[in-house]
C-alpha cells in the first residue's frame, strides 16, 4: 500500500491569531523602521498624513503578527 498525498486524515486546519491593535509604541517603533528622514516627517505628522499612517499601521500589524498576536 502507497502513501497518497491526498490522505483525508492529513487536512490543514485554519489558524486562528487574535491580533490586537496597534498601540502608539508599536506605531512608533514601525515609524523608527519605516521612516528615514524623520526631522521632516515627525511622528505626528507621519500619522496625520492617511498613506503614511496606513504604512505605519501595517507593519505594526506585521510586527504583531510576527510576534504570535501579543
């Protein structure tokens, strides 16, 4: 008897990561890696200005995730 590759007891279950939302450190520390000039694109402003902030929002998020969801 041959193993198949489609054996019904071998199923990929779905994980499931309680992600968090992003606290201001972990923006800021997204804006430390993203950010290169940060004297003209201070952290306020990074997050007042919507494409940058949903950058910064992002690899937070990224971060997190790489993290386990903490």
């Amino acid at each position: 008897m041959g193993w198949s590759k489609n054996n019904s007891r071998q199923q990929t279950l779905p994980l499931q990561v309680e992600l968090r939302k992003p606290t201001m450190d972990d923006l800021r520390a997204a804006y430390e890696l993203c950010v290169t000039d940060k004297e003209s694109m201070p952290l306020d402003r990074a997050l007042s200005v919507r494409s940058i902030a949903l950058t910064l929002k992002n690899a937070a998020k990224a971060a997190i995730l790489k993290r386990g969801g903490v």
